[in-house]
C-alpha cells in the first residue's frame, strides 16, 4: 500500500496534468496564435504594394485567406447586435457579403502603401472555454499598435469575432453605428448605404503621403 | 485638427480594420451564446455622453467641408514639397518640444518615475537626437512610459469627461480633455513663449500642416468605411481615450475604471 501522502501526491499530479489538458490554452498545438499570425502575414503577403485599380483581383483570394482564421458573419451579426433580428436571411446574407467587402477594401487600400508590417505576438490566453485572446503589436509605418483578437471556439475551429486595437473595438464601433443607424433609419437604408459606400471606392495613399 | 487626438486614434482603428479583412461567408456559423451575446463595451468602454449631439453634428459636418475644401490641396502641396523623412523629423521635434504637457501631467498625477522618464526622453532626444529631431528614446525600453496629458491627470482625479465635443477646426475631443489641452496650449506649449505672435502663430501651423497628411489619409479611410463616421469616430475617440488612461494608470497599480468582470459583464465606465 502507498503511503498516504504518495497517494495524495499522484492524485494532485493526476489532477494538475487532466486540467492542463483540458486547458484549451495549455493544450499542445492548440494555440490559435501561430495559425492566426500566420494568415495576417498571408494577406500581407496577398495585399502589399497593391494599387487602387488591382484591388478587386485580388480579393476572392484574401477572402479565402482570411476565412482560415476569422469568423465574417459572426463578426457581422456581433456588430448588428439586437438589431440583427431586423433582417431577414436573405437581408443578412447581403450584410454580411456587403459589410465583409466594404471592411476588406479598407484593409487593402491601408495596406497598399508603405512597407510590411511587423507582427509580434506578446501574449496568447484561454479567456474562457470557448474563448481565446491574443495580445499583439503591430509595427507599421514607423507606429506601434497594440492589437488584441478575441477568438471563439466556432464550428470546431478557432477563429476571430473581434479585433480591438488600442482599445478600439471594430464589433462595438460598427455596432455604435448600426445602433445610431436604426433609430431613425431602416435595413434598406442601410443596405443601400453600404452600397453607396463601396461603389465609392476612397483613393490610396498618394506616394508622397 | 485635434492631431494627437484624432489621428492617432483612427489609425489606430484602421489596424483594427486591417486586421479583420475577410469577404463574405458562406453561411451563418454554429456560434456559442457566450460569443454571440459579449457586449463589446464590456471590453472597451462605454462612450463619452453626448450631451450636445446637434450642436457636435453640425461642427463636424462644417469640419468636413473644411477638411475637403482647405485642408486637403494644403495637405497634398505639402507631401508634395516635404518628403515623409523630413515630417517625420519635424513630427518627432514638435513631440519633443510638447515634454512639458507630458511632464506636468504625470507630475499632476503623482507619477514621479513617469516625469522622471519623460525629462530623460527630453534630454537623450534634445541632445543625441539633434534637437528632437531623431526619436533616440523610442529605441530605449528603459524610457519607455505611457504619454501622459492633462486631460488624463484630470480623470486620474476622477474627474469625467463632461460631454463628448467636437471642436471647430481641430476635431474630436470631451469637455475635460478640451480644457486640459487649452490651458497646455497656453501654459505649456513653449512655442507660446515666443515674443513675436508671427512666430508663434507659425510654429503652430507648421505643426498642424506637417501632421496632415497622415490626418488625411486617415480621415479618407475612415470616411471610405464608416456608415455613420461622426458614430464611428466618437466611439474610437470614446475608447481610445479610455485606454490611454488605463495604460496611463496600470503601471503605478492605479484604476479608476470598472474592472474587467468577463466578456459578458456590464459595459466598462469611461475614465
């Protein structure tokens, strides 16, 4: 028979190495971090030194890039919040289509210009069962930003539901908009809006800029 | 416009942006409800009460128009004379010249090992880097401290940020943070001391002119994405100026805000 204190310390070894286990953070090879850095840099590698004019070529790419690592029509139904309900599937289906392109034509175009970005993670943490957080800076013409994504277990796969950098959120500032939006406006208003915006697409960065 | 205000701020959210380039999705995914129902605020902060919407609105759309028609062929001539090396040079001279705001907001905060950073930022930066021209600092750790401003002193006090207020000419800002950047550009700011208004006014506009192209491009970018940029800029304003009191607050173990009570807790109150 074991002495008891033997018995007491396989069964808290037992239990330390079953939470680190079951810790989606801790799990071996189940940090989101390296796959996520690893699709930015993908898109950088797909966006850099694109022109204004080149920018449509490439985006049926960068879709298919970015889908790997980012959750489209949860970030969009998140930043619609309760005002989702007001749309009906095929109005939702349109937002997501529209919201998606109008945010990656201002990633392409804020990345046409200047040099590459540098990538830095500085810290990758469970948030929760279902959720992750990836702290990062981002240096990029000559600025640092720090950037957080938060990540959700989401159809068996990590992906992002929301950016935050410097403390901004992109779901919260779209949703402070779309809030603003319905109290006077109307889903086909802001379809139609969405539209109007992309259909004018904002000029890059000259080379003097 | 509000250059330390403003531009950094949507630039800011332009990563952001960046960050999430995706197109559409094929469908709608299975999602937990933990995900789905996180309160963004809860993260964030929540905005700076608008108290004076109308009045905000209608200087800002006289903003644009000022923006469009003034600032933009002024903004263009000038990255079209100066090359980026050289407003980056005048950039980080007029950041170096702006040590007193930083320092007299730390020491209004009782930060004593912030002031004492941000004088060994001034000095390695007035002497190494050729009068402020070169950031020396930036590449030192050691001297690495968050930005300070009388605006962020104020709410280390508890004091709140009033009403949201967009300013004419210089843009987004809070009824505190407005106070406390007018009484730096008259007590503070060194170019004041000048004797001649000439140089003065000059010194002023130079750094406002060397800044606007970055601002522009910004401005365009936020214009080109935002469905309501007045919501959308208020709300990065709203958030930034929150962080920036965080970061201010976190190293000295200080904080006024409400703790980080889960994704799903009640929104965050706006330092």
């Amino acid at each position: 028979m074991l002495p008891i204190q033997f018995r007491s310390f396989l069964g808290l070894t037992a239990g330390v190495c079953a939470a680190l286990l079951c810790s989606p953070s801790l799990r071996a090879g189940d940090d989101p971090a390296p796959a996520l850095i690893a699709t930015i840099n993908g898109v950088v590698d797909l966006s850099l030194g694109l022109t204004s004019s080149a920018i449509q070529e490439k985006l049926p790419e960068i879709r298919t890039r970015m889908d790997e690592s980012f959750a489209t029509s949860v970030i969009v139904q998140r930043a619609f919040g309760r005002n989702w309900q007001k749309l009906t599937a095929a109005q939702q289906a349109e937002a997501i289509d529209l919201l998606g392109r109008l945010i990656i034509r201002t990633y392409v175009l804020q990345l046409s210009s200047g040099e590459r970005p540098v990538i830095t993670v500085m810290a990758s943490r469970a948030i929760g069962a279902d959720r992750h957080e990836i702290v990062s800076t981002v240096l990029h013409q000559g600025e640092t930003v720090n950037v957080v994504y938060r990540l959700g277990r989401i159809d068996g796969k990590w992906k992002v539901y929301d950016v935050l950098a410097e403390g901004i959120s992109v779901v919260g500032n779209y949703r402070q908009q779309f809030d603003a939006h319905f109290q006077k406006g109307s889903v086909a208003e802001l379809i139609a809006l969405l539209k109007t915006k992309l259909a004018t697409i904002p000029a890059g960065k000259s080379e003097g800029s | 416009m509000n250059l330390h205000k403003y531009r950094r701020p949507l630039t800011t959210a332009l990563f952001a942006l960046v960050s999430q380039a995706w197109f559409a999705a094929p469908g709608l995914a299975q999602v937990p409800d933990s995900i789905l129902n996180e309160d963004p605020s809860a993260v964030t902060a929540a905005p700076i009460p608008d108290r004076i919407e109308g009045i905000n609105r209608v200087v800002f759309k006289f903003n644009n128009g000022f923006y469009r028609v003034a600032w933009r062929p002024l903004s263009q001539g000038y990255a079209a004379v100066v090359p980026r090396v050289a407003r980056k040079g005048i950039g980080n001279f007029f950041h170096n010249l702006a040590y007193p705001t930083r320092l007299v907001g730390n020491l209004f905060e009782g930060h004593g090992g912030g002031a004492l950073k941000e004088t060994g930022r001034f000095l390695i930066n007035t002497t190494v880097g050729v009068g402020g021209f070169l950031a020396v600092a930036d590449k030192m750790p050691s001297l690495k401290v968050p930005e300070s401003d009388l605006g962020q002193a104020f709410a280390v006090w508890g004091v709140g940020h009033g009403t949201y207020v967009v300013l004419p000419i210089i843009g987004p800002s809070s009824l505190r943070d407005g106070i406390g950047d007018g009484l730096s550009g008259v007590f503070l700011a060194p170019a004041q001391y000048l004797n001649n208004w000439e140089y003065r006014t000059g010194a002023v506009a130079l750094e406002a002119v060397n800044q606007s192209p970055d601002a522009m491009h910004t401005y365009d970018t936020l214009h080109g994405a935002a469905v309501d940029p007045y919501v959308a800029l208020r709300d990065a304003f709203s958030a930034r100026r929150a962080q920036q009191v965080r970061e201010q607050m976190a190293p000295y173990g200080r904080t006024l805000i409400t703790p980080r009570r889960g994704a799903n807790g009640p929104p965050r109150d706006n330092p």
